[in-house]
C-alpha cells in the first residue's frame, strides 16, 4: 500500500471525538463554590447583576450564576490581562470556560467535576473570564 495510512504508528493522532455531556446547576455551583472559596486570589472584588426586572433569591454568591445572573469582577493590577479591570462572569463563560479546562486538562467534564480541586475550579473561572489560563 503507498497511501499514508502505512506511515502511522501507534500513537498517532489521527482524529477528534467530541462528547457532548450536559452541565447542571449542581456542576457549576460546586465548581464556582471552590473556586472563590480557595483557587481564586484576594485581588478581585465582585459586583452581583440580577436578571432585569428579577431577583436571583441566592444565600451564597457562586449560586448567583446558574440562577441567571452575573457577576463582574474588578481586578485591582490588570498588567497581565491588558490593562482591562473588570471581567463579566456568566452562565455562557461558565460553560464555555468549562468545555476549555476539559479540553486543556484532558479530561471529561464528569471527571473535571467528581474530582475538582480550588486549582481546577480557578482554571475553570480564568477560561471563563479571560478565554485562557492568565494567572498561574
């Protein structure tokens, strides 16, 4: 055979499987919970938005974005993330930043979740926020 399959040795990337799984409420509150509770740093301050004309009604601030709102963070020395101070946090950067740290990681979101750690959950916030592992 001369086609260039017989030049592939085991190893060898030679496609992509994309498997879809569903995020829950529960995946991104735990995640967000360990995030702001121990990956993330004490440079940022938040400010809570609420979906117009309703109240998200949560006891702690990481249940504010599965329940439609919004939080944006201020970054008191923005020289590593080009001079921008404030970063919008949502449920679509959630799940974006979280299908990025599976993708980064190697890992299924299953796995990224069941065994979650303060650094996976602040690599999940940064791909949410800035698109890309900023700090650390």
């Amino acid at each position: 055979m001369s086609d260039t399959t017989d030049m592939l040795v085991p190893g060898t990337k030679i496609g992509e499987v994309t498997i879809v799984e569903e995020v829950t409420v529960q995946i991104v509150d735990d995640l967000l919970c360990t995030s702001f509770e121990g990956g993330m740093t004490g440079m940022w301050v938040a400010r809570v938005t609420e979906p117009e004309g309703q109240r998200c009604g949560v006891a702690y601030t990481h249940e504010v974005i599965s329940r439609g709102g919004s939080l944006i963070f201020t970054l008191d020395d923005a020289e590593e993330v080009q001079e921008k101070t404030e970063f919008t946090l949502t449920l679509e950067s959630v799940i974006q930043g979280l299908e990025k740290a599976c993708k980064h990681q190697g890992r299924t979101l299953s796995d990224l979740w069941e065994n979650h750690d303060a650094v996976d959950a602040d690599v999940v916030v940064q791909f949410a926020l800035f698109g890309e592992i900023v700090f650390g």
